[in-house]
C-alpha cells in the first residue's frame, strides 16, 4: 500500500491531526457530491436531448458508486469524531 496520495497534495492520513483528518473528510464529501450533482445534471441533459452512450452508463454506476464512498466517508467521520471527543 503507498504511504501517499495519488495526487502528493496531502499529507498520509495516518500523520494528520484529527482536525486536519476532520477537515478532509468534510473537503472530499463535499467535492465528490458537487461533481456527482453536475454530473447527474449532464446525463439528465443528455438524455432530455435523446442523448446516450456507455459513457452514459458508466456515469450511472459511478453514482451507485459514489453514493456508497459518500456513505463511507460520513462513517469515517463519525468514528473519528467520536473518537476524538473520548480523548
């Protein structure tokens, strides 16, 4: 398992702060429902048009996808709040 993140603008979770863990679990939920939001605008748009492609599909399971990282993300944050306020 790599010790960074893909794109090397973070630091590993592992060596944040639970403030700074908090922040990026907050930053990265709320990037990924803006991008789901446009992108379901699109397909929406696409198909009002009589518009579709695999590309369409695949947008369609990234959804269901997303959906479950969202909820994911929202149990990471629970378990570190948590576990941040029984210290």
């Amino acid at each position: 398992m790599s010790t960074h993140s893909s794109s090397g603008s973070r630091k590993p979770l592992r060596d944040m702060t639970p403030a700074e863990r908090s922040e990026w679990y907050v930053e990265q939920r709320a990037e990924l429902e803006d991008f789901c939001s446009y992108a379901q605008r699109y397909t929406k748009r696409r198909k009002r048009r009589g518009i579709e492609t695999r590309n369409d599909e695949r947008y369609e399971q990234f959804f269901v996808r997303a959906a479950d990282l969202i909820a994911g993300l929202d149990e990471l944050y629970e378990d570190a709040m948590s576990q941040g306020n029984e210290r």
